[in-house]
C-alpha cells in the first residue's frame, strides 16, 4: 500500500487589526443621501447622552440618603425648636439645664460614634445597625412627651442621641461609596443641603404648631412621624455596595498625618461649638426687652427656621467651593463664621441683631459639618472610612459636651455675654490651626526631594 504522505498544517495568519469606524448621524445621512434613503434613527446615542447628563457623584446613595436625612433631620429639628423653651417655661428649668441635657446626651452618643465606626469597617451588617439607630433617634425624642421634670429630659436626650451616634459614621461612609474624591464636596454639599432643608422644615411645622395653640408634647409626638420615614427611606433605598465582610479584616492602622492635623483643629473648635439651643435661647434674650413674652417665645423659633433657611441655601454652593479651593480655606471660613455669630449674639439687641445672628451662624452650621466629612473622605481609604468617620463623630461628640456644659455653667453664673465669648475663642482657634496646616503642608510640598 502507498502510504500517504503527512498532511501539513497550514497556519492560517491573523486578519489586520481594524480600528471601529464611528459615524455620527449626519455623516450616515450624507452617505445615504444619492441613494435616496433615510438615515436611520438610533435612540442609543440619545440614551447615552441622557445618562451622561446624571453627575457621576450623584450615586444612589447620595440621592437615596439626602431624602433619608430631609426627613431625619424634620425630626430631631422640629424637637430641638422648642427643647429650650419646654425646658426653661414649661418645667421652669435654669440655663445649665439645657447644658447638662445636651452635654450627657452628646457625650453617651460620642462612645457609640466611634463603636459603630469601628465596627462598619468590620461587619457585613452594618446597614441594619445603622437602621436601628434611626428608629433609636426617633423614639428617644419620642419620649419627652412623657416628661413631667427637666431631668427626665435628659434620659430621652441620650436615647435619642445614641442612636443618631450609631447611624452617623455608616451614613457617612455609604455616602462616600462610588464619589470620585475630586467630587466629594458637592456630594456632601448636596447631601447637607437636604439635611438642612430638613432642620428648616421642622422647625417651620413646631412652629406652626405652637402658633395653633397645640402643646410642647403635641410636638414631640407629630416628630415621630417624619423619624419613621427616615427609617423606612434608610432601610429601603439606600445601598451598601460592600455585601460580604472583607476576606481580611482591616487591623488598626495609623490614619495619615493629615487626618491628625484636621483633628486638632475640629478638637479645638468643638471644645467651644456649643448647640443651637443656647442661640435660641439668646435670640429669646436680645428679643425680650422689645417684644411681649409671647412674641418673643415664638420669634426665638422663627430664629431657628432663619438659620436652617440660610444653611439650605449655602450647603451646596459651599461644597461646589470645597471642590474648587479645597477643604482646609473653607473649614477655616466656617469657623470663622461660628466666631462672628457669638460675638453679634453678645452685643447685640433687638431684631436685627438676631436676623444677623441668624445669616452668620446658617451660613457657618453647613460649611463646617459638610467640609469636615468631606475633607475625612478625601484623606483616607474607603477600607477604613468607618472608622474614620467615626473618630470625627467621636471627637466632635466630646467636644459637645464640653461646650454644652462649661457654656451652661458661664451662661448661668457669669453672663451669656462671657458664654458666647469662649465660644468665638475657640472657634478662631481652631481657624488659626487650619490655616497654619495649609501653609505647613504648602510648604511641604515644595520642599524637593
């Protein structure tokens, strides 16, 4: 038999690379023109064109968020309205009162504030303990229709702030999730201007409320409602992209230098950030001597609604300008803000002392909360947000407490002239100490090598 030779193979070679030829619509009609046929109609290009019109920083979660927060905010804003008032006329209780309220609650939740921050970075469920800390808020505030005794007060105060200090630090970092750093501030922005049309809606429905003839408890119950919507809005549209635990859970690592410098800064401030409340209280003071009691009580919660009014307004643009000027100018201006309302509240009288108050200090309350979370966002990893978020919530916790009493104490026994002082002194404090860090990092950087 012949025996066939061996088939060779043969090796096909590669086709050229082609690049794709793109043509825009008008190029595909001119082409078809001489045949006397239409351009087809691709409604891919325009649904591409719609979807590139969505910012890339304006995620779910920052969209699903700042609704959970109009509506977090209406609730604990619409009680903090009238806290003061319900404390000093409606229980007859003294301006160290209001401090001690704030600074016991604000120091049990500034515990929570770095647990839960910690612990995020740590667990797979950590949307659910950040749900439970919305309906903990919402309920604890619930519970001052029940109190008869200012110290009383203090017990549903610290409720309710527990668990405000649980969710904080995981709503900070689901916010985070997907925002390109160079965008962070108007994602922040965005979200502390819904925030904050949240503490001007509040206050505008206790007010309202009270102008009706209704009582302070009548108040703190219709609160609850809006703290049940940002419950529902939390749990149901808002997304945590990270479904399982990491394979490695992240060890306790130093932060970066930057951080620690922003801190020492937010340390000083907050040491003398005393709460809106004392403003209000003021605001009813400076009122008194021209206005009857009752005009006065309710131009002090119109004061409110002026101050949240103003920080709508201002949070989104601020965080636009973080965008562009960076973090630490801006943080500064905030201070610097905070400064400039507590010297106006000491020495000045009358209407429009307090509608100056007012615009200073709403321009102030949104730059330093959004530029804060912002400028943690920027400086460290997503792997370890939590727990950054949580040191921030932790360390302006503490400072909450310490303002909140030693203002009460000077308030009380001193003269809310003296009270308003030492706040405007740390605040400018803690400006100096920004604006030292940016020259200092400046001039870091160019050092060469």
């Amino acid at each position: 038999m012949l025996k066939q030779p061996p088939l060779r193979q043969r090796t096909i070679p590669e086709p050229p690379a082609v690049e794709p030829v793109v043509l825009s619509t008008a190029e595909i009609a001119r082409a078809l023109q001489p045949l006397g046929v239409a351009a087809p109609v691709v409604d891919l290009g325009a649904a591409t064109i719609r979807r590139s019109r969505r910012p890339v920083w304006l995620t779910r979660n920052v969209a699903a968020l700042s609704l959970t927060d109009f509506f977090a905010d209406s609730n604990y804003e619409m009680v903090l309205a009238v806290l003061p008032l319900f404390l000093t006329i409606a229980l007859g209780a003294p301006a160290l009162a209001i401090g001690l309220v704030e600074g016991v609650a604000d120091g049990s939740a500034s515990v929570f504030k770095f647990m839960s921050g910690y612990f995020s970075d740590r667990i797979t469920w950590r949307k659910r303990l950040g749900a439970g800390g919305y309906a903990m808020c919402a309920a604890g505030l619930g519970l001052l229709a029940l109190v008869t005794q200012w110290p009383q007060a203090i017990g549903a105060r610290a409720v309710a702030w527990v668990g405000r200090g649980t969710r904080q630090p995981i709503r900070s970092s689901l916010l985070a999730q997907g925002v390109p750093k160079k965008d962070m501030g108007k994602a922040f922005g965005l979200h502390e201007a819904a925030d904050t049309l949240g503490a001007f809606v509040g206050p505008a429905i206790a007010f309202a409320l009270l102008l009706t003839g209704h009582s302070f408890a009548f108040v703190f119950l219709v609160a609850i409602i809006p703290g049940a919507l940002a419950f529902l809005g939390f749990s149901l549209l808002s997304r945590d992209q990270r479904n399982e635990a990491p394979k490695a859970k992240p060890r306790w690592q130093p932060m970066p230098p930057s951080f620690w410098r922003l801190m020492v800064a937010v340390a000083a401030f907050g040491a003398g950030n005393f709460g809106v409340l004392f403003f209000t209280l003021r605001a009813f003071e400076m009122l008194v001597p021209q206005a009857s009691f009752s005009v006065a009580a309710a131009a002090a919660v119109a004061f409110v609604l002026a101050v949240n009014l103003v920080g709508t307004l201002a949070a989104f643009p601020g965080g636009w300008l973080v965008d562009r000027v960076g973090t630490r100018p801006v943080l500064a201006v905030g201070y610097a803000a905070f400064a400039a309302a507590c010297v106006i509240g000491a020495v000045g009288h009358g209407p429009a002392a307090v509608v100056l108050v007012a615009v200073v200090l709403g321009i102030s309350q949104p730059l330093v909360s959004a530029t804060e979370a912002t400028a943690v966002g920027s400086v460290v990893d997503e792997e370890h947000r939590g727990t950054a978020f949580g040191i921030l919530a932790g360390i302006n916790g503490l400072g909450d407490l310490a303002s909140s009493v030693v203002v009460g104490v000077i308030w009380t026994f001193v003269g809310a002239p003296v009270a308003l002082g030492y706040g405007a002194v740390l605040a400018l404090v803690g400006a100096a100490l920004l604006l030292t860090f940016v020259r200092r990092g400046q001039a870091t950087q160019a050092t060469p090598a």
